[in-house]
C-alpha cells in the first residue's frame, strides 16, 4: 500500500489502455458461450487513467471507459490484462495480438470498483430535438441539471463502500496471489509481447484447473458451493 507508481509506469499503463481505443475482436475478453468472430466485436471510444490519487495513504488510478456497448466481463478483463502485463512487464503490442489470438485465458479484475458512470443517450436526444419531434411530450435527457446530487451520492455511497471494503479485504491483493498460482496458462505475458501455442485454453487445460480448484479448496477448508464470482478461473468453462 505504500508503494506508489512511478511516471514512466503510469505512461506505460495509458498506453496499455490506449490500445483498446477503435473497433476490435474482444473474443479472448468475454466467455465463450454463444461468442464468435460475429458477434465479439466492439467499439472503444476511450479508455484513460487518471493521475494517481491518495486515499487514506494509498494511491488509487481512475480508470474510464467508454464504449457503444461491452459484453460480459469485458471490461474486468481489459483491466485484469492491463495490471498483469504492467506486473511482469510485458510489451502493450501484446494486446494488438491477442485481438487476433486463438481462445486464451484472461483473468477478470476483481468487481470492486467497477461502475457505470453514465449511459449516453446522444442518439436519442439528436432524435426528440429535430422539428417533426418537438412538438410532442419529449425532451432530452440531460444528467448536468443532477450533477451534483450525482457526484455527493457516488462519493458517500459507492466511492467510500470501495476504499472501505479494499482497506478491509484485500481484495486486489488475493486476486494477484490467485493469479500467480497458475502461472504456465499466462505465458503471452513475456518479454517479446506474443501469444505462443501454450497459451491458447483447451480441455485438457480446463480440466487440469478445475481439478486444481478442487484439491486446493477441500485441502484449504473452503466451502465448494461458495460464490466464486470473484475467482479469476471461474469463468474457465463459461
């Protein structure tokens, strides 16, 4: 918790989000059930980091993303791939090889600290402001008149439950330490920022983890019918 990031690390992590800014393949992001070539593609408009900010002693980034649209567990994992390859210090162009990599295992950020900041409704207010729409009962929607109730309920209800609940629980701290115990399906994290061939998830990895799982919660004491939502293998056979 002391540590705190340095310039030429933060530049690095913006330029790691920068490359999912545009339209890309984001199979290797979601699960795989009803997922394909398709029906994977999205459209990023921006995805920032904010300077470092203190809380209670300990630096914090804003992360935004904007986009059309995401599907499940997407942006977890754009965020899960980014801290990893920062971590062992992986090449961004990794990213740009991945979009068109085979299916890999990318592992999902905890959900702390995700939240939908605002849907936008451009579209639709271009569409009630034109002159065949005016005339009826419709008016843009607008958030700024609200912003300040906005931002005071964000702060004490949703901002004040994360740092609160991360002081508490470590729970960015167990999700890296949950990472690290299956190090060899992570391989496209290395110095050449490639995806090799022992990267890419097939049954056999699938079954060998699951039964990795297994054996380590009986002999850990924990509950096999547990909420595992939070597990970044969780989602393996999804």
């Amino acid at each position: 918790r002391k540590t705190q990031i340095t310039p030429p690390v933060l530049e690095r992590v913006r330029e790691a989000l920068k490359q999912y800014e545009g339209t890309h393949d984001y199979m290797n992001f979601t699960v795989t059930r009803g997922c394909n070539e398709k029906n994977s593609k999205r459209y990023i408009h921006y995805f920032t980091a904010s300077d470092p900010i203190l809380i209670n002693g300990t630096e914090w980034l804003s992360l935004k993303v904007k986009g059309q649209s995401f599907m499940l567990h997407q942006i977890r994992k754009m965020v899960g791939l980014v801290v990893l390859m920062i971590r062992f210090n992986t090449p961004v162009r990794v990213i740009g090889e991945i979009f068109k990599s085979p299916r890999i295992n990318i592992p999902k950020a905890p959900s702390l600290g995700l939240l939908l900041e605002q849907p936008m409704f451009d579209a639709y207010n271009r569409h009630v402001t034109t002159k065949k729409h005016m005339s009826q009962n419709t008016e843009p929607i607008k958030f700024e008149p609200y912003r300040e109730a906005i931002e005071k309920f964000k702060q004490d209800f949703i901002y004040n439950e994360i740092f609160g609940r991360e002081f508490e629980t470590n729970v960015f701290d167990k999700w890296v330490q949950w990472c690290e115990l299956f190090p060899d399906q992570y391989s496209y994290l290395n110095d050449e920022g490639v995806v090799p061939e022992s990267a890419y998830v097939s049954n056999q990895t699938n079954k060998e983890i699951s039964n990795f799982l297994a054996n380590l919660k009986a002999a850990s004491g924990i509950d096999s019918q547990r909420d595992d939502r939070d597990d970044p293998q969780s989602d393996i056979n999804e």
